[in-house]
C-alpha cells in the first residue's frame, strides 16, 4: 500500500487555512533543530490513533512530516485503516525547505544524538579495524566491542555511546530548551 502525499506548497496551504493539522514524527533532538510552524510534535515511537485524535479538530486532515517522508509513509501504512484521513509531506522538511517555505529554528545546535552515535560508532570501528592492520591484530578488539554494543542498545533500546555523547560539552548548552509550542 501506497500513503498518499501532499506537496510542500499545498501542504502550507492547508495548514495556513486549518484544513489540516502537520503532525511531526520525528525525534526531540530533530524538532529541537528545526520545525514547521504551528505543526504538532508527536514522535513515531509514540504515535498512537488516540494521541493523535487528541490534537484534531472536527473535519481536519493530517499531514505526517519527517526528515524525507521515510518514517512519515511507515506510520501512514500503518495506521491507514484506523486513521484514513493520513498523508504525508512528500520529501519532509528536506523538500519544504527547497520549496523555499518557513521553516523555525529550535534551540539545538550541531549535530542530532542519533546521527552522533553513527558517526562515533562508524569511526570506532574503522579505526579498530585500520589499528588492527597498521599496529598489532589485537585492535580489532575495538571493532567487536562497538559491534556488541550496537547489538546490546538495539536489543535492550539502552544506548550507552549516547549516554556518554549527551554529557559532551556540545550538547549539554541548551538544557534550557523545551518543545513547548
């Protein structure tokens, strides 16, 4: 099944007349980069038909946003027989911000949480591995163990690597932010 899209332009048509209410599911760390205005934060991992009936009002459409409209079309499928009235902003805030169409800035700064523990991870792993050829067979140890952790946060939803990465001074300056809006 195919979630039905809505094209930038039209989609800020739609939200400037109330005809439909924008529904982000992205992640904090996401909406505290950036947003569309006066759209509703309700992230994936707790998108539910009640929550979301909660936030509408009587006659009024929905449109998912995300970063390209991957995770927006996956709850869109999923929930198509409960909740027909589902679109998605075709390309995300990637194509809204094409569009040249408004777009807020959060509080966040640099680079968000997830895309951080893929690159340490990333770089850990290659590093063990290059250690591990230019120095002594051992250091693809290092490899392994990022390798387990990765196995250990996916099964178990704890992230250690994240953990220590949100104590970094780079993400501990805007504690102060909150997604009140």
């Amino acid at each position: 099944m195919n979630a039905q899209t809505v094209l930038p332009k039209e989609a800020h048509k739609l939200f400037q007349s109330g005809a439909a209410l924008g529904v982000d599911v992205r992640t904090v760390s996401e909406v505290k980069g950036e947003f569309i205005a006066d759209s509703v934060f309700l992230p994936q991992d707790i998108f539910s038909e009640q929550r979301l009936s909660a936030l509408l009002e009587e006659g009024q459409d929905v449109i998912l946003i995300c970063r390209s409209d991957n995770r927006a079309t996956q709850i869109a499928e999923r929930f198509a027989a409960q909740l027909p009235k589902l679109k998605v902003l075709k390309g995300g805030i990637v194509a809204w911000k094409k569009d040249g169409l408004p777009i807020s800035a959060g509080c966040a700064s640099g680079i968000p949480m997830e895309r951080q523990v893929l690159i340490s991870a990333g770089s850990l792993v290659l590093l063990g591995l290059l250690l591990s050829k230019a120095i002594a067979p051992e250091f693809v140890g290092v490899s392994a163990f990022v390798g387990a952790g990765l196995i250990f946060a996916g099964v178990t939803g704890f992230c250690g690597m994240a953990k220590i990465l949100a104590k970094m001074p780079w993400n501990t300056k805007n504690n102060s932010c909150s997604l009140s809006r």
